[in-house]
C-alpha cells in the first residue's frame, strides 16, 4: 500500500480546483469532473466531460492495472484520467487506453513523483500535486509537527 503522502491535508486546495474526495476500492485520493462546452453563433454546439482523478493512496502497479482495465466508456465522457502518487520514482509509463479509436472516450493512468518531471499530458495536474505538497509540510512546520531538538 503506498500512503507516503497525506495529500488530503490540503482539501481547501483541492476543493479550490474543483475536486471531491473519492474513496474506491483500497484507494484513496481526490476527485473532479470537468465541463467542456463548445459555442458558435446558434449557442452551444456541443458538451463533453473529463474526469479527474488524483490519488496518493494505492497498492501501485497493481491498482493502476485494474483501473485501466475496469474502464468503461460512459456517455458524453472523453477522457478518464487517473494520477497515482508515488514516492519514489518508479519507471512506470503512462498508459491509455482508446474506446471504439478514440470516438467514445479515453482511460488514462499515469504515475507521478512529485518534484519530478512529467509529460505534457499532465501539465495541470502535476503542478497542483507539488503545491499541494507544499502547503502540507508548510502547515506541518507551523503546527510544529516532525522532530525538533529542544536545546
């Protein structure tokens, strides 16, 4: 089980940017959907969705293999994006996964080591990860958490 990082500390950042909590299965992370609409003169043409998911407690390969094989295409859904967290950086790709050549949707699964690079593909994402990251050893500083030695 990799639960390195307590990214759920940072539920106001994540709820900033639109995320929920999600709970599945063993996994734990954060959780969004996101709307695209497409406009022109006669008003909206079309609307489609991706969902988001960020997860930072995961038994690894193993779950990132069951979750892109447990893909389904859903209606109006383009994109299925899942991001695990992991400490230390592992090799693992990438992964997608095409619904009837892409025209019902994508699955993609992806690992991140926060503070190391990442494709373009995870451009937003990856960012949100190191600042969340961020702000939760910042507030484990100010609340005095880790060990100090008292002189």
């Amino acid at each position: 089980m990799t639960e390195g990082f307590d990214l759920e500390l940072a539920a106001d950042l994540w709820e900033y940017w639109g995320f929920s909590p999600w709970i599945s299965g063993g996994m734990k992370g954060v959780y969004r959907r996101v709307t695209f609409v497409k406009n022109a003169l006669i008003g909206e043409v079309c609307r489609y969705y991706a969902d988001d998911y960020v997860i930072w407690r995961h038994n690894g390969r193993l779950d990132m293999e069951g979750v892109l094989s447990a893909c389904r295409p859903q209606p109006d859904l383009m994109s299925q994006r899942y991001l695990f967290i992991e400490q230390v950086e592992t090799g693992v790709k990438g992964r997608i996964r095409s619904f009837l050549l892409g025209i019902r949707g994508y699955a993609e699964v992806h690992s991140y080591t926060p503070g190391c690079g990442y494709p373009k593909r995870l451009k937003d994402l990856a960012p949100l990860v190191d600042r969340a990251l961020e702000l939760v050893r910042s507030r484990e500083d100010e609340s005095g958490g880790g060990e100090r030695q008292i002189p």
